[in-house]
C-alpha cells in the first residue's frame, strides 16, 4: 500500500516518487531547477550527524536539502517501508 509523506520523514535508503513541491517563490523554483519535480523517483542515501543535510538520489546525481527545504517537498512510499524520522 502506498502512503504520501514528506521527504523529511524517509529514512535511510527509502524510495520513493515525488508527488507535489509545495515551496514558492525563489525556493520552490530552485528545488525543481534541480530536477526534484513531481513523477520523480528519488532514494534516501543519508543525513549528516545532526541529521540536516539529507543526502538523495536522483536520475544519475546525489545531491542534499536542508530539512526545512525536504518539508516542502512530498513523497510517495511503500506505507510497510515508512519509518519515523
């Protein structure tokens, strides 16, 4: 069963589908100049010690987000493989 969530909330190698960027202005344009738009697949690859940046994958790049940048954006995931962030 599938579940929509925040980037935020996936954990370490969860994927998932982009769904919806809901940022404007200069951030939301930003975030879909790096390629995160909806129909997207994206991995977790990881978070740093204090747990922002999270690091993803996308198409053939890693790339991260701050936390307060991965709220805006969300996600659709396997609900079995959703784990609390």
């Amino acid at each position: 069963m599938k579940k929509i969530i925040k980037m935020r909330q996936m954990s370490d190698n969860q994927e998932g589908t982009i769904k919806k960027v809901s940022a404007f202005g200069d951030m939301g344009r930003r975030i879909r100049e790096m390629g995160l738009v909806p129909n997207t697949e994206i991995q977790i690859q990881g978070r740093a010690p204090l747990r922002d940046p999270v690091a993803i994958k996308i198409r053939d790049y890693t790339l991260t987000l701050r936390n307060h940048e991965a709220d805006s954006i969300l996600v659709e995931v396997e609900e079995e493989q959703q784990e609390k962030a």
